[in-house]
C-alpha cells in the first residue's frame, strides 16, 4: 500500500510537468538507480507521460533490453548507434563502457502494460482495440495505469473500446487507497459477463489471515452483489457452450458411429477394429502433413485437404482387405466375429507402433483452423471444433444421398432389411457386403482425420471409441441415419452435461445405465425398422 | 424316480474321471510341496517359487475360463466384462490382505496407507468388517454375485443378447475401471491394493503358504470342473444348452429363459470372484488394470483356443495362452500383441472348437482311416457287399460341442 502512495503521489507529480518538455531527469535517474522500487517509479513516471514519444521510445527500448547506463547519463543502445535517452540525439563519440539495466519480472510487467497503455493513443482503432484487449488479459500494476486510462477515456470515440476501457478503470480503481473509488469501481464491474472479472471480485473476499483482502465492509457487500449479477449473466453462456461442446462430442460419435451403422447394419456384425480404423484415418492425416512439409511446405496449410480423401481410401482399403480374409468367413457366427476383429483390432495397433512408434504423434491444426469465435467473455467457440461439425454435417449429406440417391445404396439397403430376399432378386450380396464395409471403414477414416484436429494421435488411440459408438447404433436403432444422427447428439449433449454436472466417470456410468434402462423399453432402438425381426 | 444329486454327480463324471481328478489333487497337495520344500534347488525336479506363483496365477485363470465357458460355450452368452467379476473378488479379498499388514505399513497406522494418504480417519462404511477373513471370502463372491445379478435380470429380462449383451458387459467394466481408478473412491485409485504381509497370521512369501495356496487353487479348479460337469449332465444343463441353440423354441415350450440364464451367470460370476479371491495373495496385487477390456476379452480367447463346449478346454486354452504371454512379453515383448491378434483370428477361423475339438477331430480322422483299412481287409479276405462301417465319432466332445456363437 505504501509503495503504490508513494507511485502515485510521484506520477500525479509528474503528470502536471510532463507536458511539452523532453523526459524529466529525475525519471532517467531513477531508472539508473540499483533499487528496483526506484525504477518502478521511473517506469510508472514514462507511462504517465503518455503520448510523449521520447517516453515511448524509451519504453519500447526498456522492453528491448536496450537501456544502458553510461557513466552518469542513461542511454538507448541501438545496433552500432547510442542514442541519449532523454532526447533521443545520437551521442558521438559513443561512450566507451555503459552497463545495461536489468528488469525484474514485475518490472517488465510494468514496462509491457505501460507500452500497451500508450498504444490505447494510437490512430488506429485496430491497434486501440488490440491494445485494449491485451491489458484486459494482464494489467500488472493497474493504480500506475490509472491517470493514462483517464485520459484515453476522455478521448476516447469508438463504444467497444470504450466499453473496454471503463471496465479497465474499473479493475485499476480497485486498488485505490479511496473505499469510494472502490465500492464505484466495483458497482461498474458488476456490469460485466467476465469470468475474470468475478474472479477479480472473489479476490476481494478472501481472507488473509483474520484481514479481509478488500478492507471495507461496504464494498465486500457490494462485490458479493456484484458476483451474483454476474453468475446470472454467465448461466446461459456457460449452458450455451456446453451445448456447443456437446454437439462437437456428438459429430464426432457420428463419425465414427456412422461407418458402424453401415457395417453393423448390413452384416448384423460388430467391427471391433472399427476404432482402429479411426486410428488409420488419424495418422493418414500424420501422414500427409509429414508429406506437405517435406515435398510442398508452401501448401502446409492445405494438407488436410488431402488427407480427407487419402484417409478414406485408405481406411476403406483396410477395412476391405479385413471383410475379405476374415470376416466373411464368419458369417452367421457373430460372436466369434467380435474376437476375430478384436484379433485385428490388436494386430493394427502393434502395426502402427511399430510403424510411427509408441508415442502419440503431433499433428498441427492448420492455420486456418486455429483461434475461434468470441461469442461472449466465457464463450468462444474454437475454429477447429467449428469446422468438425460443418465436416460431419457434410459427410452425413453424402451418406445420406449415397444410401438414398445411388443403386449401391438401394442395394445396401435391401441387404439390410432382407438378405434372403435381396439376394433372390439379384443383389450381388457378397460384393455388396465388401463394399458397405469399405463404406462404412472409409467414413471411419474421415472420422479419424476430424480427430486427428482435436485429440492425440496415438497407436491405441481407437480403443475408446467402440463402445461409444456401438451405444449410438444401439440408441438410434440399425439402418436408420435418422436415428444415428439423433442418438450421437443428444449422447454428446447428455454427456458434456452430466460431465459438468458429476464428472466424467459418474457420466460415463450414468450414460451406460440410462442406455440399459432405454434397451429395456424399446430393443429396436430410438427408429426402429418396420417388419419383422425375429430370428 | 429321480436319482439323488450326489448320485448323478458320482455317475456324470464316470470313474476314468474321478482317477484322474485324484490324481491331480494328490499331485498338488503332495507332490509340489515335496518338490518345493524337500528338494534342494539344484535337483532336476525341484519347483521354484516362479514356478508355483506362475502355476497358481494361471490356474485361477483357469477357473475363470471355466467360469466363462459355463456361459459362453453352454449358454450361449459370450461375457466381455468377466475380468470385472474377477477384479471384484480379488478387491474384496485384497481388503482382508490390506487389514492384516496392520500397523506395520510406511504410515504405522491402523487403516491401509491409501488411505491415511488421502487423510482419510477411519474406514469407509462399506469396508466394515473386512478384517474377518471368512466376511472378506463371502464378499468375494457375494459382491460379483450381486452385481452380476442385478445386471443380469435387466440385460436378460428385456432379451438383449448376442453382440448387444457383449458390448454391454464390455461398457460395463470400462466403466467399473474408470470408477476404480479414482482415487477418492476408496480403493486404492492407480495402484490397487498391494505390498501385503499376512494372510491368516502366516506370511504372505513363505513357501508354505504359498504351498497351500497352489493347493487350494488347485482344488477349487478341480471343484469347478466337477460342478460344472454335474450341472450340464443335469436337466438344467440341457436346457440350457436348448436356449444356447434356439432361445425361441424353448419359449416356445413353455421354459422362461431368464431364470436359466440368470443362474449360470451369476453362478459364472461368483467362480470368479472366488478365483480372484485365490489369485491375489499369489500375485500380491490388484489394480484397476485387471479390469481393463483387453483383459476381459482374453478370457474368452481363453476359452476359444482350449475349446468351447467341454470342461476341460479352457483349461488347456488358459494354460497355452497364458505360458505363450509368458515367454513372448520376456523374449519378443514385441511380437506379442501380433502373436495374440493372430491367435484370435485363427482359432476363430480355422479351430472353431479349439485344441480339444482339434484333438477329437484327430482322434476321428484315425478312428476312420483304421476302419477303413479294416473294411479293406475284410473285403478282401471275404467279398461282401456291405459297406465300410461308419466312422465312429468319439463320445461326448463332438457330441457336445455344438455350433454357439
């Protein structure tokens, strides 16, 4: 409390003289003098004189680490040259040995927010907006900041910026020695939808041994009104993230419970590697950025754009190859289907370890996939996530117009709902069953490229992933794209909820009994098909 | 009239049987710990502690590929979540083991040190009584008896079965392991139950106690088996198998699939527990990892490559796989994994009933080729018109091993 007294009372001191004249020495001769309380002074002094451009040069070299001491006078070294600090006149001869000034971490705080402050002056309201952001994220010492807020406020045109603004005074008055300022300070802050800002708040009503951090009783009611305010405001927010969240979980379920469906559907077996052939479609993706570096790094930013068609055919290759030499010769035996694919489910995994190593591998959003969408203070929505729900959205579309709108698709079809029948008419059964594999593997393979985005690329990467989707088939009933559609996401909105609301494995235990529960009342699933199943 | 059970139990198995149940259970109870305890290490035939701790674990391994056979190869049901029951028994037992080391843990204090880490006081309420060691060997199988019952009357009452039911068993003990691993749960979060001392008031690494505890795994292996036999010879075991083959007629008729259902699986469940219970003093751990889905689905390979449908099978089937594992994961620890996929692959493709139906098969191929040689011979000698008398197919293990799946 003292230190911050003795700043202000020095930088409102400096505030009325700065105006017009070149940099004050008493600043130059603080920032020269060994104890740190001394330069921080000399550092809140520089910010005080606002758009002075000497103060400003000699900030931006501070921040450098370009600040010397020369004998008595404090000088900016710049490349061969040596400028006076003051002036900013370039000395000749330059002098002979100067000693740099070392900052401490909270000093360079200091220097970074002030050097921000002053771009809050700049012409451009880009670059206000910018800077107004960047001190929203980190303030450091707001009390020094104060008079140059003021004065940015005063000029201050643009409402996003001066929202901004109001709400940085706010958090920088907090910390004025005047329980006025403050309880006005915190009234403006309950204005706010900002997890930081209740943060802020709440930093107020700790206790510090029997002391509370804020001393007035005033003023911790009005912060715990304002938490309140706010709690109300960041509700919907926060439930409208989940929800995003929850959709972004179920595209991918619906990606990698797509293929099942497909698989599951026309064969009545359970793939057991279909997790694997996620994996496949992931490092499909590892594998095309590795390419696009080395042979086109200037298209980098494209490989995943290969990799999409790449994954496909290559999940479907192995997904074939799989129904070929092992599958087909179990059919009617579903259940040693499931062992024999957990067989090769097994052998892929140890492929790709010994293929790419045990590690998980890194695979780089592109930079187009990077960043989000702030839709509010707590909600923003990242690119990459954004871009998987437009992308199973997409395959979805060509799932459903190849089932409904192509020959290949009204046979899978009939070979689901009637083998017998299906192949009595002249259906190719066999090679249909190849082909639906290959399908229903290759969607996997997109599924794997779209995880590839958000989550580690490792050799067991898949392994997780069967049980989740076969729930989706089993919730959305066989054959039925609706009902895959609808099962992945409400089983990812449920489970981001139940997961904000109990942990991940109270859901993941609750999800599993509600679908047990589910199964009782309905065994055909949400849409079930039409006729009879009885075997 | 009905023949009284322990009748019926004498004549199923048949004489050869019970010579050879004798048999192994002298070997056990007498030979190993001659060959343990009398003989210096340096002769040919003494059994070293690797050995027996080696033996012991895979023959609770062999109990529960029994168990798992009972439901699988003669019910029809193939179990992914097995390992679950399992774990569940040896965590009951393993709590009896965390009681006896007592006061002499890091911490020096009277609750397990899982616990005194977690700054817990005393005991949670559901471990009461866990210093008994007759309560903890109840709870091992009471405790995957239950739970396998509530289950069970849902995932079967509501008829889910074949891949459904499989990868409901599989989700569940995902999600068992997933609830075990944390720390706050109260059972030893990562690393399980572990470093014990005593079981009984004996220690835990004495040879003999480590005797008697091969002996008595031994023993409830034997046990097993010869429930299991007595329980498919009887009237409940054909119907059983009825269902396995066709669910539908036999409601047809008039039987109620649950109940037959509900009782071999929980049965199967409660002979895990009890081999869980015997597995982890020989191991002398127990961790979430026993419940992991790849442990869960080797049971069942277990089961597949000694041979479904016959008692014996997933004896052998335990054995093969778990020695393979053994010497592979010490001499190619990477060529495991493609070993183990292969073996899964195969046996379902070309062994669908396993070694034993391997060895049946031989048997009848022999069987065949003398007959005919001897059909040859006596056309030869005298020229009768009959044909070459059919292939006799060996009692019981063709006979029984029906298609499942």
């Amino acid at each position: 409390m003292k230190r911050i007294f003795l700043l202000l009372s020095l930088v409102l001191g400096l505030w009325a003289g700065s105006a017009g004249a070149a940099l004050d020495p008493a600043i130059l001769k603080g920032l020269a003098s060994d104890d740190f309380d001394a330069k921080q002074a000399a550092v809140a002094g520089l910010a005080a004189a606002g758009d002075d451009a000497d103060a400003q040069r000699l900030l931006k070299a501070l921040s450098d680490d370009a600040v010397a001491v020369a004998g008595e006078r404090v000088v900016i070294v710049a490349g061969d040259q040596v400028l006076d600090a003051a002036s900013g006149a370039a000395i000749k001869p330059a002098p002979a040995n100067s000693e740099s000034i070392s900052l401490n971490n909270s000093l360079r705080q200091q220097v970074d927010g002030a050097l921000a402050a002053l771009r809050l002056f700049s012409t451009d309201t880009a670059e206000r907006l910018a800077a107004a952001r960047l001190l929203l994220a980190d303030m450091g010492d707001g009390a020094v900041l104060l008079p140059l807020l003021d004065k940015a406020l005063a000029h201050e045109q643009d409402p996003v910026i001066k929202d901004i603004l109001v709400r940085l005074h706010a958090q920088a008055s907090l910390g004025s020695p005047d329980a006025a300022v403050r309880l006005k300070a915190v009234q403006e802050l309950g204005e706010s939808a900002s997890p930081a800002v209740k943060a802020l708040l709440l930093g107020l009503l700790d206790k510090q041994g029997d002391d509370f951090a804020e001393p007035d009783e005033k003023v911790r009611l009005a912060a715990q009104t304002a938490i309140k305010a706010i709690d109300g405001r960041l509700a919907w927010s926060d439930t409208a993230g989940q929800i995003f969240t929850g959709i972004s979980l179920g595209s991918i379920l619906l990606l990698a419970a797509l293929g099942l469906a497909i698989t599951y559907g026309v064969m009545g077996v359970i793939n057991m590697a279909h997790g694997e052939l996620l994996m496949v479609g992931a490092y499909s993706a590892y594998a095309m950025q590795a390419l696009f570096r080395a042979r086109f790094p200037e298209f980098v930013d494209y490989y995943l754009l290969a990799a999409v068609p790449v994954a496909f055919f290559v999940a479907a290759a192995v997904g074939m190859a799989m129904e070929r030499t092992v599958i087909r010769h179990l059919y009617g035996r579903p259940l040693e289907t499931l062992l024999a694919t957990w067989g090769l489910s097994l052998v892929l995994i140890q492929a790709a370890r010994l293929l790419f190593g045990a590690q998980n591998v890194e695979v780089a959003n592109p930079a187009w996939m990077s960043g989000g969408v702030q839709l509010a203070d707590n909600l923003s929505l990242p690119w990459n996530r954004l871009v998987i729900v437009a992308f199973s959205g997409f395959v979805l579309l060509v799932v459903w117009l190849m089932m409904n709108k192509t020959r290949l698709g009204m046979f899978v079809r009939a070979v689901t709902q009637n083998r017998p029948m299906a192949g009595c008419v002249g259906v190719p059964t066999a090679r249909i069953d190849t082909l639906a594999f290959g399908i229903g593997s290759g969607i996997a393979g997109l599924g794997g490229v779209a995880l590839s985005q958000i989550a580690n690329v490792g050799p067991d990467m898949g392994q997780g992933y069967i049980v989740d989707s076969f729930m989706v088939v089993v919730l959305g009933g066989v054959g039925q794209l609706a009902g895959a559609v609808w099962a992945a996401l409400g089983l990812g909105i449920v489970t981001k909820f139940l997961e904000g609301w109990a942990g991940a494995v109270i859901a993941k235990i609750l999800v599993l009994v509600f679908i047990i529960i589910f199964i009782q009342k309905r065994p055909q699933g949400l849409f079930a098909l039409k006729g009879r199943f009885v075997d | 009239m009905r023949t009284p059970a322990s009748v019926r139990l004498v004549a199923g198995l048949g004489p050869k049987g019970w010579l050879a149940i004798a048999a192994v259970a002298l070997v056990a109870w007498v030979g190993v710990p001659l060959a343990h305890l009398m003989l210096p290490e340096s002769h040919p035939l003494h059994v070293s502690t690797y050995a027996i701790t080696l033996l012991g674990k895979i023959l609770c391994y062999a109990v529960v590929a029994v168990a798992m056979d009972l439901i699988w190869g003669f019910g029809g049901i193939l179990s992914l979540g097995h390992g679950l029951f399992f774990a569940l028994g040896g965590y009951s037992f393993g709590m009896y083991l965390m009681r006896q080391i007592g006061r002499d843990g890091s911490y020096g204090a009277a609750i397990p040190d899982f616990m005194v880490f977690l700054d817990w006081k005393e005991l949670p309420w559901y471990w009461a009584g866990t210093d008994s060691f007759l309560w903890c060997l109840l709870l091992a199988m009471a405790v995957p008896g239950v739970i396998a019952f509530i289950f069970g009357y849902f995932a079967f009452r509501s008829r889910i079965k074949g891949v459904y039911f499989s990868i409901i068993t599989q989700a569940l003990t995902y999600a068992a392991m997933l609830f075990f691993f944390r720390n706050e749960t109260g059972f030893g979060g990562n690393n399980g139950f572990t470093d014990f001392k005593r079981i009984l008031g004996y220690s835990i690494t004495a040879p003999e106690t480590r005797v008697v505890l091969f002996g008595l795994s031994v023993t409830l292996l034997l046990a097993t088996i010869v429930l299991g036999k007595a329980l498919i010879a009887s009237k409940f075991g054909k119907v059983l198998t009825a269902i396995r083959d066709a669910e539908n007629r036999v409601m047809f008729i008039g039987y109620n699939p649950l109940h037959y259902k509900l009782f071999i699986w929980t049965l199967s469940a409660m002979l895990c527990g009890l081999a869980g219970a015997l597995y982890v003093p020989q191991v002398g751990i127990i961790n979430p990892s026993e419940m992991s889905v790849a442990n869960s689905i080797e049971i069942a390979i277990w089961v597949a490559v000694g041979g479904r449908g016959t008692l014996i099978g997933p004896v052998f089937g335990a054995g093969i796989v778990n020695l393979s594992k053994t010497w592979f994961t010490t001499s190619f620890p990477e060529y495991w994994l493609f070993f183990l996929g292969l073996l899964f692959i195969l046996v379902t493709l070309y062994l669908p009933q396993g070694v034993v139906g391997l060895w049946a098969r031989l048997k009848a191929r022999k069987a065949e080729k003398a007959a005919l040689a001897e059909a040859r011979a006596s056309v030869a000698a005298a020229p009768r018109a009959t044909a070459a008398p059919e292939a006799k197919i060996p009692n019981g293990t063709a006979a029984t091993v029906a298609k499942g799946a």
